[in-house]
C-alpha cells in the first residue's frame, strides 16, 4: 500500500472518504496521504489531486455528493486551489474567493451535504 498505485486509486481513495464522510469529519491532505502509506510531499499532494477529480467525477454519475471537497489543508480547513481551479466552486455556483469566512461557510455547507448523505446511507435509509 506504501506504493504510488494507493494516490493513483480511486477506488481506494473512494473508501477512506467515504469513512470520513460517515463520520462526519474532513480529512487534511496529510491524513489522506497517511492513510494510502505516504508521507506528505507537494508532487504526492498533485498526484492525490488528480485522483480526487476522478472520484469526483464517478461520484457525480452516480448522483452522489462530491467527496474531494473533503480534502482540506490542515492551515485553514479549506480545499488547496486544485479542487477551486478544477470547478469545485463553480459546479455549485460559488464564484468568490478561495479563502476567508465567506469560502469557509461554502465549503461548510457543501461538507455539510456529503456528511448527511452519507450518513444516512451509512444507516441504510438511502438508496
């Protein structure tokens, strides 16, 4: 699990999300690259990137809730401008900045969204 195949995953990725998403909690990028047996480096970070967009991506055919918006930098509890300059925000209208109370309060409710969508999935009260 140590290997690059881990960020490269979705699937895998897709499953620690999901966990966190259940118990209603984010996950900074350190965590996540933890977790898939990776210390933090900036070209590990990209990599994860890449792959979150592609969770993104099946989550959206599937009609479920974004997970990547769960990524956060551990500084200030908000996405990296990856997930902003990849159409995070504007999927959902959002066009204002990426950092400070007014991103916090987007990220808040869209968090908020994915928490209570998988939770109740998690009771089996969805789908």
């Amino acid at each position: 699990m140590g290997d690059a195949a881990g960020i490269s995953d979705p699937e895998q990725v897709r499953e620690h999300l999901v966990a966190a998403a259940s118990a209603g909690h984010p996950l900074t990028y350190s965590e996540l690259l933890a977790m898939l047996g990776h210390g933090f480096t900036r070209p590990k970070m990209r990599a994860l990137c890449k792959t979150l967009a592609t969770v993104d991506e099946e989550a959206e055919a599937r009609g479920e809730p974004q997970l990547a918006v769960l990524v956060v930098r551990q500084s200030d509890g908000l996405p990296g401008q990856g997930w902003w300059v990849a159409g995070g925000a504007a999927a959902h209208g959002y066009d204002g900045q990426w950092d400070g109370p007014g991103a916090a309060r987007f990220i808040a409710g869209l968090q908020d969204k994915t928490f209570a969508y998988w939770a109740m999935a998690k009771s089996g009260a969805s789908g």
